[in-house]
C-alpha cells in the first residue's frame, strides 16, 4: 500500500472564533446559538436553546480528537467528567439522551400562599410542628421548610442556638428542629472534626494511654452515619465487653481496643471485612462515625491484629463470646448444629491436604469447627486437628460444650453423617447432653426398610408459621459399640424415619437417631429440626459471601507438630503391590485352568496322558504368583499405618490460628448483629422475609446527621430509597432507643431517628 502524503492542516479560523485547540474554535452568538470551526470548516452547529444539539457538538469534537476533553470542557463551561457524562448519554440513548432534563419540582407544591400563611398563623398560636402539619395538611418536613429562619437567625433578632455553618466545612448548613422554646438550630455539613494533634503526638512518645477519647462534633449529611445503627447489636453479641475481659488493654497507642473492635465491625458491615478493606473506605468518613479525626488504616489495623493475636487468648474470646451468648440468650441452646468447615488454601507453603466438599477434591486447607444456634447463628468456632473426621472434633468439643451450656443443662447437639461413631454417641449421652444425627448404614449392609403400615401423616410448624407434613414411621433400635472406649456397650436409641418419593418412582427411607422422647420432641419435630441443620450451611455461604470467611488474615506460619501421626504414604504403595500381587495370581489360576482343560479334553481320535510332570509345569507359575502375593501382604502388614509427620513431610507447616480466631469473632459479632435488626423488622416491614437484610446493608451505608447534646448523642438518618423502607428503619430506630445503648468508650447515650422521606411533602 502506498504510503499517504502527510501535511500540516490549515488552521484558518474566522476573526470572531474562540480558538480551543489549534486549527479548531467555536463561534457563539449572542442568542446562544453556535457553530464549531475545524480548519478551516464549519463542522457544526446549534440554534439558540438547542442544549441537546451544543452538547452533541462537544462530544463529536472530543471523540474526532479534534481537542483534548479538558479542552473541550473549558470551551462549553463545564467540568470534563460532565463531556464525559454526555459521551455515555449518547452512546445510551441517542440524541435524545442528551435533552436535558426539566428542573424544579415535578409536580405543583402544596405550599401555596394559603397554606403559608397558614402555618405562620399557627405558628403564631404556639402549636408544635406536629399540630401545625396535621392542622394544615402538610408534612412537618414542608412545616420546617415554611418557618425556617433566613440567613440562620431565630426570631427576634438574636444568633442561631446552634453552631453556625463554618466556611472551612464549604459553608454549608443544614436546618434541624430545636427542643426548646421554638427556637432552631443550624447543623454545618460536614464540619471539621476535633483536633486531635496534640492526642496524637502524646500518643507518639507513649504518654497518651491506650487511646484517644471519642468526640463527635455537631454536624449534617455524615457519610456512613448509619453505621451507629449497628452498635445496640453489637453489644448485644459481647464482643467488646469479652475483648475488654480478656486481653485488658492495648499498649499506648491514638487507637484504643475499642475503637479498633468497632472499626473492623464496621468494615465488615461494609463488606470489607480484610484490614485491606479500609483502603476502599474514605478513613476521614469513618473516623466521623468513631469519633475521632480519621480512622485507622491498613498498616495500624494489621499491627493492632498482630498485637492481640500476640497475647494467644483468641480461643479464650471465642469462649467468652459464646459464654455471654448463652447468659444473654438461653433459649437459643436447646439445639446446637455442629458442622466441619474446611478453609481451603491457595498459597505456597506446604499445608496439609484435606478434602474439601465445596472443591470436590483434597486440597490444602485448614479444619474448623463450627456450632451454631437453633437458627443458624454462629456462636462458637475452633481450630481442628489437620485431617481429623467430625467425630473426632465433636469428642473434643464436649467439655468446651458443657461450659457454655452450664452444669446439668440437656442440650441437644445435631450433626450429620460425618460424625457417626456409635462411641461418640456413648460419650455424648454420658457428658448429659442428647444427639440427633442421621443413621449410616454399616459397611456391606443395608439399613432395612420399614413396611408401608407403619408410616402415618405428621405435621409440624415452624418458627415461620408455615405448616409441614411429613409421611413418619417410629421405632427403637439396639445400636451396640464395637470399637473404642466404649466397647460392649449397647445403646438404646429412637429411630424416626421419613419416607419421601425417590428416583425412579421408588420411595426413599431416610433414618435418624436421636435421644429425646416423643413426649419431649415430636416425629414430625425431628424431621424438621434434622432438615434445619442446612441453616449453618447457608451461614457458610453467607459468611463467605459477605465476610470473607475463607479469607487469609495472616501470612504468618507455623511449624507443624512433628509427632503428628500421618497416613504412611508407603502403606498405599504396599497395598498396590498387594492388589497387583492378587491380579497376577487370579491370571496365573485361569491360564493353568485353560490348558488342563485343554488337556483333558483332546481332539478326538487323539489320546493324552497327564502326567505329575506336566501338572507340575501347570502349577509352576501359579506357585509362584503366591509367593509374590504372600510377600507382598507380610510387608503391608510389617508397615506401620501412621507415622510421625518428621518421617514423611517436616517442612509442614500450620497458618496462623490466632489471627483468625480473632477476625472470625468480629465478623461472627457483625454478621449477629446484622441478623438482630433484619430479625427486628418483622412486623414493620411487609417484605422482611425477603429484603430485610438489603434494607440493613442499605441502612448502614445511609447519610445523617450526629449532634452530641449533654449525656445523648443523637443520630438523624437520611431517609432511605423508597418510603416503605424510610417507615420500617423509623420502627426500627425506635426498638433501638429502648435500649439505651452507650456510644463505646463514652457515656453519651445513642439516640435514633429518621428523617422523613421528601415524597411525603
């Protein structure tokens, strides 16, 4: 292809034309109207009022790279994201998304003269704004719009109660309702917090304490205001009050426990659970809502984790929290789920492999222990032993158990097939507690099915009022305990099962053991208490979801235990050798049965003598194949099942335990708070059942407005997206005040409310 001649465009512009790059200008008229020069052509035009046509004009310019958008933005008057906002507008809707929309109000205000004059007339009268709306028809936002004072002074001539809107804050002020004697305070958006250099530079030569005081000045339109919604939750989960137990204090430091316990909360009500996470959140935003001047940042937030998890009291708080669980709320432990969760891992250092049911394969990874309430909430969680069967966790988790439950407590403990062990089952009966768990059939062995007489209807309500039916049968069966510390011993177990239609048009029998009585528990309770137990299920998805459950909080490591007991990998390889051995010999059997039936079946008119000799040759490598395979079998059984783990792998290591016993009781305290206020919607919000917990998330992120005043820190929230939603969060605000919860680390006591939504005036 031949090369294109290249020339320097001419870069004739009329006299009258405003030059935005070389070669390219814009001539405007005095009506508005314009046209757009680009060397030396009329490119294009708009007539006056033709907004959409001059805002064609800009993006056309930009995108022909005739100018740069800064370029093209100063011409038109207006920011470059503003060419960049027209350029998606167009690129959405064509010329006519680029029509600018119609200002001011879309329908006609019910504020007329009349109803003005009205509200002042009342006012007058000394009527509350509340009398004044209802009086008038009008919403007491429009009744506070009406009588609000012009340039922030109160009636009479006097300065505004409040603090007037500071010029450093933008000079902005927003209106909020007196308490007293009709006057009317003034709120500075966004104002500047507290000084705290002189705080932070004691707190630099360790002269400060453990942290700095929270302080909050009065001010409008705070971003993650509603975060403070979460705090009565929160100390309705202990978390704080078992920290401040359990590990005392921090060192000297701006940033006290407190402080740093609610800021990781508070991330993860954000969705950043991961101390990476405050890189995504403004620190100044959420150090408004703590108090302080900024919030604390990755760097901090990592060495306060590496602090605590220092002290080694992380498995001390998981019980403390759970203790406190318990105290607080005792008839969540009638029945605890327990469940195996295994962390996988992805990194580079050698951790051991498990099976992980979520990947379908062994993978490296971590074993926890989770127990959860009658609901699915998260109460306690422990490391487990690498490799270790839920049976073995469970063992080890009783004496913890009975702590938490209290002396002479019967609490039910449900699990699933994982932990069958019929001496687990002793040991459970013994330690006072009852179980309820699927039955396993035995290896070989079919469970035997019950006739059709003996199933009848049953049905069983749940805690959301909606009614069941099972098709039930109940027996006893005699479970003996042939393996372990209870070996003999013959346990006595009730066995409800449910038939349910299976493949094939078959029905399925499904059984399940447990201790209580049917005077205690019903069939049809059982059933649905045992199909209950996905709720720690759905927590595990939930959790990894929304709180980085599996995430890795430390990079930190340790050494394994080198006297570990591990599989010997050896011990597979002689099984290999055993089950070749036994191929070899069952082919050597049949190729010496073929020729003997050879030989004694010879073609006719032949004759054939079998002589010791020629059985002999048979025999010879069949003999053989059974030297192989007996030697092949003592050396499997000369070999050890398990070794320590310094014979197989001593460059094993374990990820650090402490830190993430740490983070998984802040996230377990923010993911139960959480579900204390989506659970405290019922009855406020028609759609709970379904957007409850989206109506949390979104109140969490809401604006508002935070005024301390004496002993009370008053929070006024922004309203929500839509009505419904702004009515429930009011319902809600006022259950939280009841509670006369205190801000931490301060006596001002929380007070809620919202404001009214603007579709209401």
């Amino acid at each position: 292809m031949a090369r294109m001649l290249t020339q320097v465009p001419l870069p004739l512009l009329p006299g009258d034309a405003a030059e935005i790059a070389p070669g390219v200008g814009v001539v405007t008229g005095p009506d508005g109207s314009g046209v757009m020069w680009v060397h030396g052509l009329a490119t294009f035009a708009w007539d006056a009022g033709d907004e959409a046509g001059r805002r064609l004009a800009a993006v056309q310019l930009w995108k022909l790279k005739a100018a740069t958008q800064a370029q093209v933005a100063e011409a038109f008057g207006v920011i470059p994201v503003s060419v960049w906002r027209w350029d998606r507008a167009l690129a959405a809707g064509g010329v006519a998304g680029l029509v600018p929309d119609r200002k001011g109000p879309r329908r006609a205000s019910k504020l007329t003269p009349g109803v003005v004059a009205r509200i002042r007339e009342l006012d007058g009268q000394g009527l509350g704004k509340a009398g004044i709306a209802a009086a008038a028809g009008v919403s007491e936002s429009s009744v506070r719009n009406v009588l609000r004072p012009a340039g922030g002074s109160v009636p009479g001539g006097g300065a505004a109660a409040g603090p007037a809107a500071d010029p450093a804050a933008g000079g902005q002020a927003a209106a909020v309702p007196g308490t007293a004697g009709g006057q009317r305070d003034t709120l500075p958006v966004l104002p500047d917090p507290v000084a705290r250099d002189g705080e932070r530079t004691l707190a630099w030569f360790g002269l400060l304490g453990e942290g700095a005081a929270p302080a909050f000045t009065p001010g409008a339109r705070y971003p993650l205001a509603g975060l403070l919604l979460a705090l009565p939750a929160l100390a309705d989960t202990g978390l704080l009050a078992c920290a401040r137990t359990v590990y005392g204090r921090l060192r000297n430091g701006f940033y006290g426990l407190e402080v740093m316990l609610v800021l990781l909360v508070f991330l993860a009500l954000l969705r950043e659970p991961r101390a990476e996470g405050a890189t995504r959140v403004s620190p100044a935003a959420l150090g408004r809502v703590l108090g302080l001047d900024r919030a604390p940042e990755v760097k901090t937030i990592r060495r306060k984790l590496g602090e605590l998890a220092g002290a080694g009291k992380a498995a001390d708080l998981q019980m403390a929290i759970a203790r406190h669980h318990a105290a607080a709320r005792p008839d969540t432990l009638g029945l605890l789920y327990i469940d195996g969760h295994t962390r996988a891992y992805f990194g580079s250092r050698e951790v051991q492999k498990m099976h992980a049911a979520r990947l379908k394969f062994p993978a490296p990874g971590t074993e926890e222990t989770w127990v959860t309430g009658a609901a699915g909430d998260p109460l306690l969680v422990v490391m487990a032993e690498p490799s270790s069967s839920l049976a073995a966790q469970i063992r080890g988790l009783l004496p913890a158990l009975r702590q938490i439950a209290g002396e002479g407590r019967k609490v039910t403990l449900c699990f699933d097939r994982g932990g069958w062990s019929p001496d687990l089952f002793a040991a459970i009966i013994d330690a006072g507690f009852d179980l309820l768990t699927y039955r396993k059939a035995e290896a070989g062995r079919d469970i035997p099915a019950l006739p059709a007489s003996a199933f009848a209807t049953a049905g069983w309500t749940g805690e959301d009022g909606r009614a069941r039916k099972y098709d039930l049968a109940e027996s006893a069966v005699q479970l003996p305990v042939s393996t372990g510390e209870h070996k003999g011993r013959v346990l006595s177990l009730r066995q409800v099962t449910r038939r349910e239609p299976g493949r094939g048009g078959t029905d399925r029998q499904v059984h399940i053991l447990t201790t209580r009585g049917a005077g205690d528990l019903p069939a049809a309770g059982v059933i649905y208490r045992m199909a209950s137990r996905w709720r720690e299920e759905n927590y595990f998805r939930y959790a990894r979801a929304h709180f980085a459950l599996d995430a890795l909080d430390s990079y930190a490591v340790t050494p394994d235990d080198p006297e570990r007991l591990v599989p010997n990998p050896a011990k597979k390889t002689a099984a290999a050798t055993v089950k070749t051995a036994k191929k070899a010999l069952t082919g050597a059997e049949a190729a010496r049965q073929g020729k003997l039936a050879a030989l004694r079946s010879p073609a006719p008119g032949q004759a054939v003598i079998i002589t010791n000799t020629m059985l002999a040759r048979l025999d010879a490598p069949v003999t053989a194949a059974r030297r192989e395979l007996a030697a092949a079998q003592a050396a499997a059984k000369a070999l050890p099942a398990k070794i320590p783990l310094s014979e197989h792998n001593p460059d094993l290591v374990r990820l650090d335990t402490e830190t993430k016993l740490i983070t998984h009781a802040i996230r377990m305290a923010a993911c139960n708070a959480e579900i204390i206020l989506a659970r405290a919607l019922h009855g406020h919000y028609a759609r709970a059942g379904d957007e409850a917990y989206a109506l949390i998330r979104e109140a969490f992120t809401a604006s508002g407005d935070i005024t301390p005043e004496g002993q009370i820190l008053h929070l006024r929230l922004d309203p929500l997206s839509a009505p419904r939603r702004t009515s429930a969060l009011a319902a809600l605000c006022q259950q939280l005040n009841t509670t006369r919860t205190r801000y931490p680390g301060t006596r001002l006591t929380l007070h809620y409310e919202v404001k009214e939504h603007q579709s209401t005036t």
